[in-house]
C-alpha cells in the first residue's frame, strides 16, 4: 500500500519526463518525445495488472518496463491505443450504374 505522502507526490507529477525523474530512471529526451503517451498508458496498464496495491518499487518498476518497451519497439508495434486495433479500411466497390440512376423523391400526388 502506498502512504499519503507518496500518492501527493505522483498526483504532482504531469509528464512522462517527470515521472521518470522521480523514480530515477535514465531515459533518452528523443525516446520520451515520441512516445510519452504510450509509455504512461503502458506504465497504467501494468500498473492494473497488479492484483492488490502496488507498493512504491512496484511502481518504479512498471515505469521502468514501459519504458523499455519503446527503447526497443515503437507505438505502432506495441499497439498501446485502441486506435491501433480497430480494423484496417475496406476497400468497397460501388457499380457505375448505380451512381447513374435517378431516384425520384418527389411526392406521389
């Protein structure tokens, strides 16, 4: 269980660069630019998968891993967003004939 004092620290903390700051994790700038998002939706996601609490080491390591996933993946890859399993686009075909046709919408009288 986490105690107040860390909860209030993390509820200050706003971007991935912070976060990796406060539990002193080396990143590279250029990695983080790129993919700060989906190393805090992943860094979330891990989180979730811990069935009590997470202790504070807990939480450093989920970071840590999250992290790692996009030093040696990119977003594309690693699919955090749901966006990326939505399914491809469908190519679909419309018959000429049928762009040609004339419906009439006038009102029978």
């Amino acid at each position: 269980m986490i105690n107040d004092d860390f909860a209030s620290d993390l509820a200050e903390l706003t971007s991935a660069e912070e976060f990796l700051d406060y539990f002193g994790i080396a990143f590279d700038p250029a990695v983080v630019q790129v993919n700060r998002l989906h190393i805090l939706q992943r860094f979330h996601d891990y989180l979730a998968q811990i069935s009590a609490a997470p202790a504070a080491t807990q939480y450093a390591d989920c970071l840590q891993r999250a992290y790692q996933d996009f030093l040696t993946s990119d977003a594309v890859t690693e699919k955090v967003f749901r966006v990326f399993h939505l399914h491809q686009p469908r190519s679909v075909a419309v018959p000429l004939s049928a762009l040609t046709q004339q419906v009439s919408h006038a009102p029978t009288l």
